[in-house]
C-alpha cells in the first residue's frame, strides 16, 4: 500500500471517478460534488489523502483545515461525509496512513469525522496505539424502503393533494435540469423569506449549486422534479440518485399554493419516480422533521469520530 498526501486533487478525477464507481460511495463524495464544493469553499489548506494498490487508486479522503482541526470535504452542505474506497479495502492500513499523516504531515491536527455513513471503513479503522479516540452517534438520515408502503392518512394527503391540484388548474409532474435551479432558490426564498431567507440564500451555497449541478446532470446523478398546477410552478424538488438510493436533498413550493399541498405532491412523484428507475431507498438525509415520517421514515444511522494526536507526537 502507497499512501499519498496531496495539496489538491488536480489530475485525479478520471480515477476518482473510476474508483467512485465500485466503491459504495454516494453522490455526496463523488467529484461532481467534490470539486465545486472545494472550488467555492477553499477556506483552509487542503490535505487530500490517496492510497494505492499495485499503483491502482484504492483510497481517497479529501480533508481540509478549519479553526485547529482537519474535517472531509463537503462539511456544512452535505449529509453524509466520507472518504472513497475500494470494496473490501482492509481498514486496519487505512488508520495507519492517517497516523502517520495526523502525526507527522499535518502538524498533529486532531481530525474530526462526522455524518459518517454506516460501513465506511472510517468508522471501522483503528486509531494508532495511544492516540485518544471518541465516537459516537452523528444525526440520522431517515429513509423509506421502496417501494414505499404508505399510512392509509398519507395516502389519503397524497390524493387529496393531487385532486386539490387537477381542480386548481391541472397538474403536471415532469423531470428537468439545470435550467430548473432559479425556480428552485425562487421558491425555497418564497417560503423561508420571514425565517432568513433559508440555506440557499447564502451566496456562497448557491454559487456552490450552480457549480455542481451541471457536473452532477452530466454524471447521471441529478434529480431536478418540477410540480405545475395550471401551468404555474408550484414546487421544485432537488434530488440525488444512485446505487439504488435517492437522496431527497433540498426542495421549494410557491407558499401560496400551500393549501393545495405542492410539497406533498413533489415528494409523492419523487417517490414513485425513485421507485420506477429500481432504487430500494428514498432518503430524507439528516434532520428529524415529523412529516419524514409520516412518509413511512426509519432512521439510518451516522457515526463520529475525533482521533487526536498525543501530546507527544504534536
């Protein structure tokens, strides 16, 4: 095993992705994602971490520096943070490259892991002997097995919704692209605009999303839904998808359509398209909101960890 430490990940997307693609990495660790993330958040030096197999890529974690300690790319818009790994890659030469990167590489930084999904090998990795090592839960990401079984109630405000939709004007339910994503920061501002404005009101954030999305329909990773009724946008809704998982991240509705139940309706279509193209999961990602589960929701787990370098090795 060759571990690697570089500054930035210049020259290493065709093999990122090629390693992506059997890894059980998701769309949030993927380099549509990755790299307009690291474009428009480049606060902090960046250490990104390769490990190689007979020359082939095996390993890849990307960290930056933030205020002491060493976090994964994506941190703050993404719901699951994680490196990208061969399938069966033996986690035990994993923590021993990072050892050796916290202690010596990277001036002793503690490195703080979190919304780690279940079964990554940082979760699995030991920390090298001696170095003070915490875990814990992360925040939960609930999920619908599909196809969906839905509550007789919400199947109910799922018609309802729809009828209320036809009488209002007619309802269209169709997919689109990036030309969707003004509707999108339209809508979700409409809705949020007495609470802040919402997430996607940061500059930053949307400079962010107009980056990636392209990159992301390119890739086949993009899921754009637009909701009419009477031929007026009602809701957009921002999706993921892939490796039999859609990942409902973000989504707006125009808050004087609420009565009709535009968001109902959007997730309801997601649903069933999720479904149609074989994915096995729906996920809502983090955050606790009732009306996942009144969607059938169980939660899935994350993990954290913060390993430390002694005293000793700083």
């Amino acid at each position: 095993m060759r571990v690697e430490l570089r500054e930035d990940a210049g020259g290493l997307e065709e093999e990122w992705w090629e390693l992506w693609r059997r890894s059980a990495a998701g769309p949030f660790q993927s380099p549509a994602w990755l790299l307009a993330w690291r474009e428009c958040f480049a606060d902090g030096r960046a250490a990104v971490l390769t490990l190689r197999a007979s020359g082939r890529l095996v390993g890849l974690l990307p960290l930056f520096e933030l205020d002491g300690r060493l976090l994964a790319w994506g941190a703050g818009t993404s719901d699951y943070l994680d490196g990208v790994f061969a399938p069966g890659l033996d986690p035990v030469p994993l923590g021993h490259a990072l050892g050796h990167v916290l202690g010596r590489a990277l001036d002793g930084l503690p490195l703080d892991l979190f919304q780690v999904p279940p079964g990554s090998p940082l979760l699995a990795m030991p920390a090298p002997e001696g170095w003070p090592d915490a875990a814990g839960e992360g925040e939960p990401c609930p999920e619908v097995a599909l196809p969906a079984r839905l509550s007789r109630s919400m199947a109910q405000n799922l018609r309802t919704a729809r009828n209320r939709a036809e009488r209002a004007g007619g309802l269209e339910a169709a997919a689109g692209g990036p030309e969707l994503l003004d509707a999108l920061f339209a809508l979700h501002g409409a809705r949020w605009r007495e609470h802040g404005g919402g997430v996607l009101s940061d500059a930053r954030v949307a400079d962010f999303h107009r980056a990636a999305v392209p990159a992301l329909a390119a890739s086949g990773l993009l899921r754009l839904y637009r909701i009419a009724v009477g031929g007026r946008t009602a809701a957009v809704l921002y999706g993921l998808c892939a490796k039999g998982r859609f990942h409902y991240y973000i989504g707006g509705f125009d808050p004087e359509m609420a009565p009709i139940g535009p968001g109902t309706i959007a997730v309801g279509h997601a649903i069933d398209a999720a479904t149609a193209e074989g994915a096995a999961h729906f996920d809502f990602l983090r955050g606790r909101e009732p009306y996942k589960y009144r969607w059938g929701a169980v939660d899935r787990p994350t993990g954290t960890r913060r390993i430390a370098p002694p005293p000793t090795v700083r």
